[in-house]
C-alpha cells in the first residue's frame, strides 16, 4: 500500500468521512495521543458525548480503536479508557477497497451477461422479465424500451481499472 502515499491522505479522509460522519472525523483529529475517557474527549474536541462514543464504537468495530476497562477503587465504578490507533489503516483500507472491487466486478459481470429494458420512468427490468409483462411496466404500466447499458458497462470497467491500479 506504500503507492498510496500521495494520495493516502484523501483516501483515508474520505473513508472515515464515511465511517464516522464529519464530526467523528473532528473528534479523530482533536484526539490526545495515549488512553484518554470518552468524557474527556468529548470536553477538548466539544464535539458532544454521544457523537464521540458513536464514533469510538465504529472505530473499535473496525479495529482502529481499543478500550480498557479501569474500576474505581472507591466508588466501583467502571472507567473504560479508549486508545485510537489508526495505524491498521490502510489493511482495513485495501480490505474495503477489495470488498468493493469485487461487488463491482460482480455487478460488471452481470450487466454484461444481461439485456436489460426500461421504461421512461427508470423502473429498470431484465429482458426475460420484460417479455413476461409484454414489454410493459409492472411497476407503472408505461412500455419498456431495450436499454442501451454500454455507458455503464464503460464506468464501471474504468472504476475497476482505478481500483486495481492502486491495490
Ligand atoms: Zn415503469
């Protein structure tokens, strides 16, 4: 993944954009190096304290955060100390990125093993549906027309293309 590295930044931001919404994304970049309580973060980023625990759950679920339990000697209580580690990034990036590159080279397969038609609403169906219905609409009862999808076939060949040049 080291090629990434111009464009690690956008990549990475874009993902956790994703992932965590633009406020968990300041909550990541606010955030003190070391074990640190959600209370506390969510008092130096003022981000408020539902959105940080939101963001520290995704994060942990996706193995770019760790917690540790600590119980209070006097009262009990329990304490439960987060630690943001972002370092396993890009592995959870190339695993997205393969997760996608496979739903897409899926999605090519099938838009070119098919023949689609559409009517002028966009209810999209395949031919064999089409001729059962007598190239009507079932959703709007308009007439279904042969549609052309080589632009698609296209964009998605060129995204998979950009994928694989990257990974
Ligand atoms: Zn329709």
């Amino acid at each position: 993944m080291m090629i990434y590295l111009p464009m690690l930044k956008n990549v990475v931001g874009e993902y956790l954009t994703k992932l965590v919404g633009e406020e968990g994304v300041k909550v990541i970049k606010k955030l003190p190096k070391g074990e640190v309580t959600d209370e506390k973060i969510a008092e130096m980023t003022g981000v408020d304290l539902q959105t940080v625990r939101r963001t520290l759950y995704i994060l942990y679920e996706n193995r770019l955060a760790v917690y540790r339990r600590e119980r209070n000697k006097e009262s009990g209580w329990l304490t439960y100390l987060w630690k943001v580690d972002l370092h396993d990034i890009d592995l959870v990036l190339e695993a997205e990125m393969r997760k996608l590159l496979d739903r897409l080279q899926k999605r090519l397969e099938f838009e070119r093993e098919n023949v689609f038609y559409v009517c002028e609403e966009g209810h999209r169906v395949l031919f064999d549906v089409a001729v059962g219905a007598n190239f009507m609409c079932s959703t709007c009862g308009k007439v279904l027309g042969h549609q052309d999808n080589a632009e698609l076939i296209n964009a998605l060949g060129k995204r998979i293309d950009e994928i694989q040049a990257v990974l």
